[in-house]
C-alpha cells in the first residue's frame, strides 16, 4: 500500500477550496456587505485555483504549474488581507500590496 499521493491531495484541496468561498458567498449573500463577500469569496477562489495548478505540476508546463501558481497564491493572500482592512474601516494600501504581490512572485520566479 502507497501513502496519499500529494498531487491528489493538492487537487482534493483544491477542490475543497472551490466550494467554501462558494458556500459563503451564498449563505452570506443578502447579509454581508456585498463588496467584502465579494472580495473575500474571490480570494478564496484564488486560493483554490493556486491548489489546484499546483496538484497539476506533472501534467502543466512549469511555468503555467510554478510562477503562475505563485503569483495567483500572492494575490489571494494580499487580496485576503485587503479585505480584512476594508472591513475593519482601515485604508487598504491598495499600491503597497501590488507592488507586494508582484515583487514577491518576481522573486519566487527568479
């Protein structure tokens, strides 16, 4: 017997990731600000999508598997965090977490 293939793991992640944001964003739909659902629901999307081109590492090339899955990971987490600052009433900073997410993936390609 093999252990959990982490390719299947990353997919069923993936997968899993797909459906909360989508569960939310129904069930918080006409009881939530809608902008921050919205955002919120997005980066949780991001989220999935970044599990999922990852679980794909064997069968993308390495560019669509590596740089793109990192950059849209960034951008999920920056996006997360805007969120979180949008809805405690603070500035979100809207330029510095760009230029975060865009330095942090120029790096991690490079």
């Amino acid at each position: 017997m093999g252990g959990l293939d982490p390719h299947s793991f990353m997919l069923a992640s993936g997968i899993l990731y797909t459906a909360m944001p989508v569960t939310v964003w129904a069930l918080l739909n006409k009881r939530h600000p809608r902008l921050n659902l919205n955002l919120w629901c997005f980066s949780g999307l991001l989220t999935a999508a970044n599990f999922i081109l990852y679980s794909l590492r064997v069968a993308l090339p390495g560019t669509l598997s590596g740089s793109v899955a990192n950059a849209v990971g960034f951008a999920a987490a920056a996006l997360g965090a805007a969120t979180l600052r949008l809805e405690a009433g603070r500035p979100v900073g809207t330029t510095a977490l760009v230029s975060l997410v865009v330095t942090a993936s120029a790096a991690a390609a490079w």
